[in-house]
C-alpha cells in the first residue's frame, strides 16, 4: 500500500468515531480547532495527504511547518469544518499511534481536557480505531518516520 492509500484508509477507520461518545469540542469550546493568541494552530498533514486537499475547500490554507519535520505541511482552517474534511491528525487526537498501540500526544497538554483521563477516559471504539489506523501507518515507511520525528518532538516537550 503507498503512502496516500495508507492515509486514505487510516481516515476511513476513524471516520465515524470519536474520543467520546458526545461531541468533546463542547467541553472544550472546540480549543483544538482555534489558533492561539499568536494565529497559530492547525494540523499537520500526514505524508501526501496535502494531495486530498486540491482543490483546497473554502476556509482552508495549507502551509510548511518545520517545528516537528523538515518540509512538513500544516492544514489550517476557520475553525469549523465537515468531518469528511478533516486530515488524518485531528481524526487521531489526542491519540497518537505507536508501533504496538496508542498513547496520548503530548502536544495536547496545552488544550485538551481529556489529556488528564489518559487512554482511560476515551471512548474503546475510538482508542482500539486509532491502533488499527496505526498499524496502517506503520506499515508504510514514511509515515513510521513522520510518526517517529512526532514521538521525538512529543520526548523534547516532556523534558521541557
């Protein structure tokens, strides 16, 4: 399977499921959906994904984003989005897929209520999707090392 085909089907596992079985961006106000203080925020973009993104729907821009992988892209919105719109990140969050499962991305610390749950506190159907997508993932070679380089930046964040 290349790399697309990988994230095309990663995106069907997690097309209907969610971190909780009501809509969490109501507790949270939709946080992971809002840029910062600064106008940052967004997704990153999976290895090849941008290509799901062409033409780019309304409310959308696309830019690089060298903060976790040299040449990364990262998918930006208004805020509000169809959930057939939205990249592969935001389908996983706040899980992360690790080569033998799935853990809590670090990066969610600084917005997510649900980070203080863990696993735990996330919905099975949600958390065993994400391990399944994982191994999809992980079977390609470019996105084990976009998925390691995350990891990585995941363990800098922890030491800080």
């Amino acid at each position: 399977m290349n790399g697309l085909d990988a994230v095309i089907a990663a995106r069907e596992i997690l097309e209907s499921v969610t971190p909780l079985r009501q809509d969490c961006g109501r507790i949270c106000g939709g946080a992971c959906c809002e840029c910062d203080e600064d106008g940052q925020g967004g997704m990153l973009l999976f290895p090849g994904e941008e290509m799901l993104y062409d033409p780019l729907p309304e409310g959308f821009s696309i830019i690089r984003d060298d903060l976790v992988m040299e040449g990364a892209k990262l998918l930006i919105c208004g805020g509000q989005c169809d959930r057939k719109d939205r990249p592969l990140s935001c389908r996983l969050f706040p899980l992360l897929p690790t080569e033998k499962g799935a853990k809590m991305d670090r990066r969610g610390w600084a917005m997510c209520p649900l980070m203080e749950w863990g696993k735990a506190g996330l919905a099975k159907d949600f958390t065993d999707a994400v391990c399944q997508a994982g191994k999809i993932l992980y079977a390609c070679p470019e996105h084990a090392a976009f998925l390691s380089a995350i990891h990585a930046f995941n363990d800098q964040l922890s030491k800080l």
